[in-house]
C-alpha cells in the first residue's frame, strides 16, 4: 500500500439483501478494528425519539417495514459524517446496508469526496439466496424496546428479554414470508443497480453469506487484505 492510501481514512461500506447478517459482520468489523459504524437502522431509531413530525413519521415508517424517504436519512448521515470528521484519532468507519439506490450510492460518493475520504472505500456484498432469506427471517427476532436483533444463529434465541436492555423480545411485523418477499423484490430492483455501480469501480467484495458467521467474518477479513 503507497504512503498516500495509509494516510486516508479506510470507509467500508457493507451492503447484503435481508437476513445477510451484514449487521452482525459490522459490529464484528467494529469491534476488530476500533472503527466507528453507520448503521441507518439506529440513526433512524434514535431520530424518532424526537417528539416532533419526522420523528413520528419515521417510526411509523419503521413500523410498517416501509422505506425511509432519501432526504430524511441522508441528512442523518451528513450529521453523523460531520461528527466523525471531528474526531481525534478517526481511523474509519464502516455504513451498513446503505446506500439503497443508485443515486443515493451517486450522493455519498459526492459527500465522501467533500469529507476527504473517497480514495479508500471498499464495498462488501455479503450473498445469500432467496431461500436462505426467507429461512432465516422467519426464525429472528427483535427487541421491542431497542432494536436489537436476536439472529437466527445467536445462542441467545430462546431468550425472552434482550440481553442488552431487558426489553421484550419480539417478532418483527415484516417478518413474514410475504413481507420478506417484497423486501426481496425491493433489493433486486433498487440495491441491484446499486451493488452493479460498484463491481464496475472494481471496489465490489463478494462474500459467500451462507456459512458460519465466524467463516464469512474470515472471509472478509481475507479480502480486505
């Protein structure tokens, strides 16, 4: 690696259709290299404790399993990317499950170039099948009162209470197969392009997602290498 690439920031961003663990594999990532994270779901959930019209709208939005209008979650981003540019000792960050389409890919490639960080980015695709998908949905579970994911392989899954906060754990409304199916069909035709616009940068990582969490974490380890 030339001096040059030392000095930049290293961005990873992780991109998987639902059920793809791409949650589990940042915080792993996180906690490996002392990184920050981005994850859209908790800026949207810290958001909607705001008592205020976006802050309703946005849990309704979560709610119902509906996709976040652009605007409202970029400008979350752009908040959090102003707050880790005036970080002492910033070594990176990894965005998880983001960007959700081709323009939004277009808008963060223009804002990590305003921040100085768009000469280390690499993109990982952690794949599953359909089948997989649905499969592992169905069996998750959730915080009611944090959002935590209770994973499908977690060894907690049994568990009643979220062993983060004591909350509820509970059943995702979306987590249906016909609610997985649509958020399937979302990927394919809004995330596609989006994972296309990276292979042709040549930043594109492709991860097998349907092995041990410990194997695709090696995995990425590997390619990142």
């Amino acid at each position: 690696m030339k001096s040059s690439e030392k000095k930049q920031k290293a961005v990873i961003i992780i991109l998987g259709p639902s059920g793809s663990g791409k949650e589990i594999q940042a915080e792993l990532l996180r906690k490996k290299f002392g990184v920050d994270c981005i994850g859209s779901g908790q800026l949207l959930r810290e958001r909607g404790k705001k008592k205020d019209f976006t802050g309703r709208k946005i849990l309704q939005t979560i709610d119902r399993g509906g996709l976040m209008m652009t605007p409202v979650i970029f400008k979350l981003w752009v908040d959090r990317f102003e707050k880790l540019k005036n970080k002492k000792n910033l070594k990176g960050f990894i965005m998880c499950g983001c960007p959700r389409k081709i323009f939004e890919a277009r808008l963060i490639e223009e804002t990590l170039k305003w921040y100085e960080w768009n000469k280390n980015v690499k993109v990982i695709l952690i794949d599953i099948s359909p089948k997989e998908s649905v499969r592992r949905l169905t069996k998750r579970r959730m915080c009611e009162k944090c959002g935590k994911i209770i994973f499908y392989a977690d060894k907690f899954v049994k568990i009643k209470e979220c062993p983060v906060c004591g909350g509820e754990i509970i059943k995702r409304a979306d987590d249906t197969v016909a609610g997985i199916k649509r958020r399937l069909a979302w990927f394919k035709n809004d995330v596609q392009p989006v994972i296309n616009y990276y292979r042709k940068t040549g930043r594109l990582i492709k991860i097998n997602g349907e092995q041990s969490i410990e194997n695709v974490f090696s995995d990425i380890l590997k390619a990142l290498k």
